[in-house]
C-alpha cells in the first residue's frame, strides 16, 4: 500500500493552480472536468511525475471551511514540502511575492520556513539538517 493522492482544501482552484504550478513549481497531474464548476485537479512533482498527487479540493462544504479556517488560525500547516536548500527557496520565493509567516529556522532535526498559499493555507518547506 501506498499513497497516491493527498489533498488541501483551497478556496479557489483555479487561484490554486496558479500558485501551485507558476510559483511552487508543481506540474499539472490531472485536470478533468467533473460538471458545473467542479474539476478533479491535481499537482505533481516534476521530479517525480509519478509520485504521489496533491488534490486542491475545493473547500465549499461548512465543513470544509470551518477545518481550514481552524487549522489556520492555530497556525499550523496543512502539507509539508521537501526541499534540497530551504534558504535559496526562500529567496526564490520571497522574490515572487510569496508571504512566509515563519522565516528558516531550525526545528529539530529539520530547517523549516511556513508559507502562506493565498488559498486559505499555511504550507512547510523543510530541509534535513546535517
């Protein structure tokens, strides 16, 4: 058994998309017209086209809202993302206009910095330490 899709809830997917794809790098997985405004849209690594695809899963439902509201405002990201040097990706992406909520800092055994995906959520980048 293994994961093939995980999903963050976004506030809008086509916003999504964009953020995703132009400005972290991820490339379009699937993008399949579900009827109405609905789309089955995920990302996928370059690096790994194969791997696991993140769902930018519309959050209509209360539900949906409460959680990512909820999570958001105890700060707390919804999805970590690897990376080889956090400093250079934070630059890189300080540099696009991306706002971080946590600059790289050391967090235990990993360097971490906290973005904001302009889609209701906070995101991690991490790189091992050592």
């Amino acid at each position: 058994m293994r994961v093939a899709v995980t999903s963050v809830f976004v506030d809008d997917q086509e916003k999504a998309l964009r953020f995703y794809t132009d400005v972290l790098g991820f490339a379009v997985g699937h993008d399949i017209p579900l009827g109405g405004d609905a789309r089955w849209l995920t990302v996928v690594s370059p690096a790994d086209p194969d791997g696991v695809h993140l769902l930018l899963e519309p959050n209509g439902s209360p539900v949906a809202q409460a959680y990512q509201r909820g999570v958001r405002e105890m700060g707390l990201p919804v999805i970590i993302f690897a990376v080889d040097d956090l400093v250079r990706e934070y630059e890189r992406l300080t540099g696009l206009g991306v706002t971080f909520t946590a600059p790289p800092a050391p967090t235990g055994p990993v360097l971490s910095a906290v973005l904001d995906d302009t889609c209701g959520n906070l995101v991690s980048l991490q790189q091992p330490l050592g």
